[in-house]
C-alpha cells in the first residue's frame, strides 16, 4: 500500500471518529484552542482547517449551543452540547461501543481464523 492510499484510508477512518470526539469533548464549555488542545492532549490531533468547520456545522445542525463571551480581554465563542446534541452523543457513543466490541475480535484474529 502506498503512503497516498494509507494517508486516505487513515482519513476516512478519522473523519466519523472526530465528531464522536468533538461533541464527547464538549459536554464541557470550550472554545475553538481549548477544544483543540484538549483533544491534542488526549491524542487526537486536528488542525484548524478541520475543527472549526466541523464545530460550525455541528452547531449549525443544533446540536451545540454557542455564546460570546469576553475572556482574557477578547471576546470567544464558547461552545456546548444542546439537549439534541447530548442525545445524539448517547446514540453515537452506544453505537460506538457495539462496534468496537465486535471489531475487537476480527482485528485480533489471525488468519487460520484463531483469536490470538
């Protein structure tokens, strides 16, 4: 497999799994560095190109409130799960949970179809 190919199936992979990690990270206020450094120090790194749309979309579809307010002497806009959002972290997060359980087992089976 080339590096392009891996590069792309690494992306795909990551895509669904960033907005699990967004709306997990932001059943605590956070604006768009904090969320950022948060999510880098639990070893997810996302850059600014990617982030700060998905936050906007995510708040655009209703599931993230959002309000400025004046920190450290600029004004932020501070970021929340909504009601919907917390809903849909639940949903996402048993689905998540169903498919990591059964993944498990394939990714450790060798291939004379053994669990290792």
């Amino acid at each position: 497999m080339t590096t392009s190919q891996l590069d792309k199936m690494r992306l795909e992979l990551r895509r669904g799994v960033l907005v699990l990690a967004v709306l997990a990270s932001l059943k605590q206020r956070h604006y768009g560095y904090s969320l950022r450094k948060q999510l880098q120090d639990r070893g997810i790194d996302i850059d600014e190109g990617t982030l700060y749309p998905l936050v906007r979309r995510l708040a655009d579809q209703g599931l993230l409130d959002s309000e400025w307010q004046q920190a450290e002497g600029r004004e932020r806009r501070y970021y929340l799960l909504s009601d919907q959002g917390k809903e849909l972290l639940a949903q996402l997060t048993d689905e998540w949970l169903q498919l990591n359980s059964a993944l498990g087992p394939l990714l450790t089976q060798d291939q004379s179809g053994e669990t290792e």
